[in-house]
C-alpha cells in the first residue's frame, strides 16, 4: 500500500523544505561547512506550497481513481 511519511514526506532531512527546494531544481546555497542557508522568503513560499499540495493529496485521497 502506498504511504507517505508525515514527518519527513520529500526525502530524509529534518526540515522539509531543503528536501522541497532540491526536488525542485533549485536548491538553497550551502555555507562553508556543508549547511544550507534558509532564506525566510523561500522557506515561507516552500511552506504554502507544501500546505497546498497537502489539500491536492487529500482530495486526490478521497475522490481520486486509479487507472491505466
């Protein structure tokens, strides 16, 4: 059966929008140590968008038919 998991859904870092940003092809600049650098703007744009594809999921959950 298909899952997702709900504490790390897009790969296995604690904050979910490194993983996002690296999906996405446009990952946040790292500092001299290997760290990603936040920028609050794209962490907030990265939060919507993962609260919006949440919804899609849940009504793709309920209504949604697989087929070939």
């Amino acid at each position: 059966m298909p899952a997702i998991d709900g504490k790390r859904p897009y790969g296995d870092r604690s904050y979910y929008t490194i993983d996002m940003a690296e999906i996405l092809g446009r990952p946040f600049a790292v500092d001299g140590q290997g760290r990603p650098i936040l920028d609050p703007v794209r962490v907030a744009a990265l939060t919507a968008l993962h609260e919006e594809t949440l919804t899609a999921l849940q009504v793709l959950f309920l209504y949604g038919e697989m087929g070939g």
